[in-house]
C-alpha cells in the first residue's frame, strides 16, 4: 500500500505556528511508531492571496483532492478585511469545503479536568463535559442561491438562501446516527421547525433515516434556540448533536467556550468515501488565525495537535495512536503547562508554542 498522503495548508495568523507544532508530532510518529506520511504544504487563505491573489489556487484545490487528509492551520487577518467578498480568505476554506463535499463537520467539547475552572460556567455544570456537535457543513444558507446584494427601488437588499435537499439532510443524520452508535447512543437534532420550512423537513427526514435505519440510538428534537439555552444550562444533557451550517456555526462556538478555551478544541470535517475507503477529509482547530498574537509563540498548539489526533483516528484508522495522543495532551495539562490563553487572572508563567509541542512529544514518548 501506498505512503498515506497529508496537505498541510497553515494558512494566516497563528495558523504556521501551531502547525509547526504538528510537523514535529508527525516527525515524532514516524520516528518512534513506524507511521510514515507523505507530506506537502501549500497556501490558502489571505497567504494564497498575497502569492497569487486569490485565497485558494486551482493547483492548491487539486492536490487536496487528491490527498488523504488536508491539515488546515487557520485563515484570516485584518489585512484582508477591505477584499472584494469573493476573494477573502474565508473563501478559500469555504471552496475547499464545498468541492470536497465534505459536509460532516465533527466539532467535539470536551472539558478537561484541569482546564474546568477556566469555564464561564461552573465547575460542576462543565466538569468532565463531553459532547460532538455534528454541523451539517455544504448546504444550507451558507451556500443556496439566490444570494447577493441587489438594488430593488431606491435602496439595497440582502438576500441569503436557507436551502436543504432530504438527501443533503439524511447523510449528515447517517454521520451523527453512526457517531452516537460509537458513544453513549444519543442524537439530539436541532433546528426551527417551528418558523422554518427547512426546519420542518430536516425534523422529518431526520425522524425517517432514525425509524428506518437507528431506531437502536436515541432521537430527541429541540428548536436550535432552545438548544442554545440548554447547552448553557445544563451541557451533559447531550451527547452528539446534529444540526444545520449556520446553526452549527453558533452552537459550536457556543460548546467550545463550555470547556473554557477555543485554544483546546479540534475539528474534523468529512465528505464521502474514496477509492481507498477513506473519507475525504480535511482537519482544522476551531479557533481562528488570532491576528493579535500572531507570531509571538502565544499560540495555543493544541487544538491543531488534537485536530491531527482525528486525522490519525478517522482518516488512518489508528484510534490507538490517536488516543495516545490526546493523553499526552491530557498528561501536559494536567502537569500545570499552559499557554497564555489558559492563564487565570490570577497570571503565572506561560509557556510558549512550541514548549507546548515539546511538552506533548516528551509525553509521547513517556508513553512507550
Ligand atoms: C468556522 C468559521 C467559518 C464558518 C468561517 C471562517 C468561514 O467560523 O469554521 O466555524 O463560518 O464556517
Ligand atoms: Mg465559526
């Protein structure tokens, strides 16, 4: 069999930083466990831009396509506010998720044990949270036409389209219906049924793929506004969520600032399977490029390192790997490292990006 192939895409921002970090976790398993990848690298995002002037190059989109599992670091930057709307950096993550259909965006909210004072919330309501939001990632108001800014008389409108084919719904219920099977068996869907007639046929599709193909895991329904209040409320109620593009936008903010830092959290997003039986895939940390801390070692690693533990887990079937590396971040943070981004008001002495990296590899390989 083929090297498994990786494209790494560090993009803007913190985004070179963190995943320099990576590089060397990858070194470190081809070293120490006999798990070598092919790896590229290439740009997106406003470093697209200024190289090519456009946030993602055709020849860029194609090596993606092509690749096992695409890394991305983060895209964005104050730099390129003032773009033309199409050729914002943004943009570039947004081709590459429509053309590889990657329309399963897995965003786990874990809280960690030493990280549940950092929580807006309190210790107990977030302590040893663990929940997946599955955000449908490829449909709905993010991309249906029409959409754009028109004159209609004497003044302009904004038109965005909140669009769902049954299909579009049902193969990302499939994605959170099989998750749940691997977890403790329950799916909650959100959405507005009750004002939304996209709503009220994601309910009904999402209630017919259940009773044909899942009736073993648990359905409930709950309108994505309540939703919202009760991931505030009282988070362990859920295990894995489903819900819409824009939805899942707001909700997985939302659940990443339960477990008290968006530096923690990675995110998978997949598409279909290929030839070789993997899913099309890209892996990206949920927070973004951070222009304000941008190349002072501030960055938070983890969350990218924890986003190539999914790749290992989901594109290279290497669970065990993956879990070994999650607890050697676990093991770092449970030793009191932290990056600026984890210190209390009280302060301390952070560590840098890539103390953090060293710390995780250090741990890696205390675990052998
Ligand atoms: C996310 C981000 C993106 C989105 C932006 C950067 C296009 O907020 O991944 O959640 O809105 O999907
Ligand atoms: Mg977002």
């Amino acid at each position: 069999m083929s090297t498994p192939s990786i494209l790494i895409l560090p993009g803007d921002g913190i985004g070179p930083e963190v995943m320099a970090e990576v590089r060397k976790i990858i070194d470190w398993f081809r070293a120490n466990r006999a798990l070598a990848f092919d790896v590229g690298e290439d740009l997106v995002g406003g470093a697209a831009y200024d190289a090519h002037g456009v946030p993602l190059a055709d020849a860029t989109m194609e090596k993606a396509q092509e690749v096992d599992a695409v890394l991305l670091g983060a895209v964005g930057g104050p730099k390129y506010d003032e773009l033309d709307f199409q050729l914002k950096p943004e943009r570039g993550l947004l081709r590459l998720r429509k053309e590889m259909d990657l329309f399963a965006n897995l965003r786990p909210a874990q809280c960690f044990d030493a990280l549940a004072e950092f929580s807006s919330l309190k210790a107990d309501v977030v302590g040893g949270l663990d929940i997946m939001i599955v955000r449908e990632l490829t449909s709905g108001v993010y991309f249906g036409e029409p959409r754009g800014i028109v004159k209609e008389g004497n003044e302009r409108v904004g038109i965005n389209t909140q669009r769902y084919t049954e299909s579009e719904i049902a193969r990302v219920a499939r994605s959170a219906f099989e998750l749940a099977r691997k977890r403790s068996g329950q799916v909650c869907s959100m959405e507005k049924a009750n004002v939304m007639e996209s709503g009220v046929l994601w309910r009904e599709v999402v209630t017919e793929v259940h009773a044909a193909e899942y009736s073993d895991v648990e359905l409930s329904h709950m309108y994505a506004d309540a939703g919202a209040m009760q991931l505030t409320r009282w988070p362990k109620q859920f295990d894995v969520i489903v819900t819409d593009n824009l939805f899942g936008d707001l909700l997985s903010d939302l659940a990443a600032m339960l477990t008290g830092s968006l530096g923690m959290l990675p995110s998978a997003s997949l598409g279909a399977q290929m030839e070789n039986g993997r899913p099309k895939a890209l892996y990206e940390p949920v927070h973004g490029s951070a222009p304000d801390i941008a190349g002072q070692g501030k960055a938070n690693p983890i969350a990218c390192i924890l986003s190539f533990a999914m790749a290992l887990r989901y594109s290279f079937d290497k669970g065990d790997e993956a879990t070994r590396l999650e607890q050697a971040a676990e093991a770092v943070l449970a030793d009191g490292l932290r990056t600026p981004d984890l210190m209390g008001p009280e302060g301390g002495s952070p560590v840098s990006t890539s103390e953090m990296g060293d710390a995780v590899i250090a741990k890696l390989s205390a675990s052998l």
